[in-house]
C-alpha cells in the first residue's frame, strides 16, 4: 500500500506509521521538516531500503536523515542534511 504525505505537512509524529505491514511505499514532501523517532519503524518500506536500497542514506522531506546503512565509524553528514530522524550505530 502506498501512502502519499500531503503537500503542507510539517510533522510526523512518533510511531505514526509504526509496524504498518502493508506499508510499502512513502512519499514525502519536502514541507516536513520533522520526523519523530519510530515513526516508521517495521514498516516494510523501511525494512526493504535497509536490505536493498543503493545508497547508504533515506533522505526525505527537507533533508531529513531518516535511514544510514553505512559504517557507523565513517559516518560523514550529507551537506543537504537539517536533522536526523534515525539512530547512526
């Protein structure tokens, strides 16, 4: 099920889309400007990036940080990053 986040959102709440099973794909405008933690957390969306996305960032909205795959020891900030929505390990 996909699920567009309307133009003008600012905010996602905590765990506002928390273990939704059938959630597989997000749109995210670039109005929000906060993520609160878990808010997508066991999401399948969320899950398949971490096991099959290309990139070692999720980058949404206006340059949230919402996912980092990388090594934890050689974490470097994307420039186009405002705030982070996602523990760094």
């Amino acid at each position: 099920m996909p699920v567009v986040i309307p133009e003008g959102t600012t905010t996602i709440g905590y765990a506002a889309f928390y273990h939704c099973d059938d959630l597989e794909d997000v749109t995210i405008p670039d109005s929000v400007t906060y993520i609160a933690d878990n808010a997508f957390a066991y999401t399948p969306w969320l899950e398949n990036w971490y096991e099959n996305g290309d990139e070692d960032y999720l980058i949404v909205g206006d340059g949230i940080l919402l996912g980092y795959k990388g090594d934890p020891e050689n974490y470097v900030q994307p420039q186009n990053v405002k705030s982070i929505a996602c523990k760094i390990p």
